[in-house]
C-alpha cells in the first residue's frame, strides 16, 4: 500500500478543516431551523434514489425471470403430465378462485377508503436507511405525486409510518418503530386514549394512557386521529406484554399490526386527516 | 492504448462512492442484517488506508456520509463529519502504522465504527435532544455492528489487495 509523503500538511488541515465546517454548518441551521435546508436533501434524493429504485427493479426482474423460468425447468416435464389429467370444469374452478382472491383483495382496498382516509397513492418501498440509527425506508412517489412531510403511510393491515423528507420523486418514510416516532392511538375495545412510541427496536411501547389498569395480552390499538398525522380507526399494534408498573406507568409492548420487516408496497395517505378533534391524551378527554 | 483522465478517473471514484451507499440502502432492505453493515465506513476507512491522499479520504468520506445522510431521516451533516474525520484519521493511520496487517485492520475498523457510532448519535441529539431517543442498548448495537464491519471488511480488504496483486 501506498504511503503518504511528508511534504506540507498545510492543505491537508484546510480540506479537513473546510469539509468539518460544511458540515457543522448543516447541522446547525437545521438546529436552529434559520434556513430551510430541504433542497439540498431534494436534490440528494433526487439523484441518488433513481439509481436505487433501478437496482431495486433489477432485482426484482431477474428473481421474476428465475421464479418464472429457470426455476420451472425441472418441473415441465410433471408439469405436462399433470395437464393431461385436469379436465375442463378444474381449469374453471382455477379462474373461479382467482376471482374469489382477487375480490378479496379489493374488499380490503375498499375498507381503507371506506374509513375516510381521502386520496391515496400507493407506492413502492425501494430502499432502507443505510445506516442503523434510523428506522425509515424510501418510497418511490414525492412531491410531485401529492406525497408531502407528515403524509400518513400505511399498508392494508395497519400504519406504516409517515413521510419526514421529500423529494420531487421520492419520499423518506419513518417507521413507527424509529426512536422519534410517536402515535395517537386508542385501544379498539375501551376506545382508552395514549400514545405510543417507537424505541428502535420491533415492538413499540406505551408512552401514555388515561388509564392502563385494564390493559391485557391481546388488546388492539387503533389510531385516534389526534396527532393530526394518520387517519382515525387504522390499525396499529397488538399488545404482546403488560409488564410491572415503571414510575406512573405499565410497561407495554406492542407489536406492530404491519408487517414492518417485509414492505413492497404500501398505500401513502395524501389528504391530511380533518374534523378530529385535537386533544392533548395528557389532559384527559374533553368536557361534554 | 487507453489513455486514462483525470476527470474519468474521478468520475469512476463518484460512481463508485454512489454505488456503495445505493447497495448498502438495497441491501438493509433486502436483509434485515445489513443494516448492521456499514459500507460507507468501510469504504472510507480503505481509501484512507490505500490512498496515500489525506485530501483525497477526506473528501470521500464526506461524500459518502452526506449521501448516506440524505437517504436516511437521520440530519444532514452528522455522517458527514463523522466519516470526514475517519477518512482523515484512516489516511494519518496509513502513514504512521502498518496497515497491510490484519491486526492493524482489526482493531481501526472496530474503533472506528464505535466512533462512528457515538459521534453521530451525539451530534443527532445536539439536534433534537428533546426526541426521548433513548440509547440504552445502543452500546451492544455498535459493539454488534463493529464486529459486523470488520469481518465484513478483512475480507473486502483481503479481496482488494489480492486483486490489486494480481493486476499489477
């Protein structure tokens, strides 16, 4: 390996000292929030996340073309054998269950709309934090498709998280699970209002409830619609532990009704929840 | 005869630091457990180490971690200066150890994943130290990660100097 000539340092402490600067510089104004430093994030994610999204494609091409080719190879010959022994009324009962699928699926489409969520655009996941201090994926609709900050994300078998940056064409999306997401939500059976929080890890926990003495293995929450983010009655988490009391409150897990770990796609909500009266949890509900 | 610019040659590198923070995003999406890989630092820690440019590891530390920055919510800058500064002391380190051996190699990759770790967690909550981000297992995630990285990287850097052999 190469060594470096002592010559003079001199512009080795400018580089350094000019690039710790740019970056000092950065973090400070979105500190202090005295510039708006979204285009720079804009145009990073404008140029870097196509090339993620072409990758991603790629992929997805040549595991379709195995699944739907090579991987059929071995299996044409019993194949053709099989053919010869389903006759016409099995082939119909096929196409049958295929609408029967396909009619499932779009009940559970439909019972999204049917809450009230407004416009929605559903997108694809195409990539995850590169580092491992944040929970948050990127998904490949932006500004220009009516996607904007705090734009709820959710899948049909509850929320996702909700858009923190975005682009013209793509969003940053943080998890529920990330250790700066926070949630209104109401447990489905006692209609109890909290909060719960991501840690970082796969289960969220409860930072806040009126009243946690009721609270079982089991129970679902469902979001209040009181954080002004995500739609009212979605599916949240189940609760997987009710531990010992820690200062004022139990400790309680919650597993995530979405299956966080497997996302392809997900619908993004594109009309901000209205008519949700806004409620601090910690002051109790209002007066009649 | 193919007569090599400086401009394609620094075009290559771009493309190069692009392509390692667009595979490092794919793959933690792909596999859970990449997401406590770290090719940036890897990438930035070898070019400081095979270089012999400080300026030239400074600058691509700085721009991977500020790609990396912007496809993650983490904020602008913190992985930034964070890999600046490995890319720096990575190239220091190159002209003062031996950093053909893979003890050597063992023990920066270590530390500098636990640096890495504990600079950007802390210039993140200078940001927003209001978040409740709590950190409590954060020490076993970086001392899992830094485990992670090194094997990850003895073997990218014993692929490169075997194939940098072979080649010249």
């Amino acid at each position: 390996m190469s060594r470096v000539v002592a010559v003079s340092r001199r512009p080795i402490w400018i580089a350094l000292s000019i690039a710790l600067l740019i970056h000092t510089g950065l973090i400070s104004i979105q500190a202090g929030h005295r510039f708006d430093t979204r285009f720079v994030r804009m145009w990073l994610l404008d140029s870097l996340a196509p090339l993620e999204k072409l990758v991603d494609r790629s992929l997805y091409g040549i595991v379709y073309v195995w699944d739907s080719y090579f991987a059929l190879i071995g299996t044409h010959k019993e194949n053709e054998q099989l053919k010869q022994q389903v006759d016409e009324l099995k082939l119909q009962l096929e196409k049958r269950r295929e609408d029967v699928i396909e009619v499932e699926r779009l009940r559970t489409l439909l019972s999204i709309q049917d809450t009230g969520i407004g416009r929605t655009a559903v997108s694809r996941v195409i990539g995850r934090d590169p580092g491992r201090a944040n929970q948050t994926v990127t998904i490949d609709k932006g500004l220009s498709h009516g996607l904007k900050p705090d734009s709820a994300v959710i899948t049909a078998n509850g929320i996702v998280g909700r858009v923190i940056h975005s682009s013209n064409f793509f969003s940053i999306v943080q998890l529920v699970i990330d250790s700066q997401s926070a949630i209104g939500v109401m447990l489905e059976s006692t209609r109890r209002q909290g909060v719960l929080k991501g840690n970082g890890t796969r289960e969220l926990e409860l930072e806040y409830i009126d009243d946690d003495n009721d609270l079982k293995e089991g129970m679902k929450f469902i979001t209040s619609g009181q954080d002004r983010i995500y739609p009212k009655g979605l599916q949240v988490g189940v609760i997987t532990s009710v531990g010992p009391r820690r200062g004022l409150l139990r400790t309680v897990q919650v597993r995530p009704a979405a299956d966080l770990d497997r996302l392809e796609e997900v619908i993004c909500v594109l009309d901000r929840p209205q008519n949700v009266d806004v409620v601090d949890p910690a002051l109790g509900p209002p007066a009649p | 005869m193919v007569r090599i610019t400086t401009f394609g040659i620094i075009g290559r590198f771009a493309l190069a630091l692009v392509a390692v923070v667009v595979i490092q995003g794919i793959l933690s999406f792909k596999f859970k457990v990449f997401g406590y890989f770290d090719l940036p630092l890897i990438c930035s820690v070898y070019y400081g180490f095979t270089l012999g440019n400080p300026v030239a590891s400074i600058v691509i530390g700085s721009a991977l971690g500020l790609m990396q920055d912007s496809l993650s919510g983490a904020v602008l800058g913190t992985n930034g200066f964070s890999k600046t500064l490995i890319g720096f002391m990575a190239a220091s380190a190159g002209s003062k150890f031996n950093v053909d051996q893979p003890i050597t190699r063992v023990i920066a990759l270590f530390l500098f994943t636990i640096g890495d770790g504990l600079l950007v967690s802390i210039l993140g909550l200078m940001v927003d130290s209001t978040s409740g981000t709590t950190y409590s297992g954060a020490l076993g995630g970086w001392i899992l990660s830094a485990t992670f990285n090194t094997l990850l990287g003895l073997i990218l850097f014993g692929y490169h100097d075997r194939w940098g052999n072979a080649t010249t």
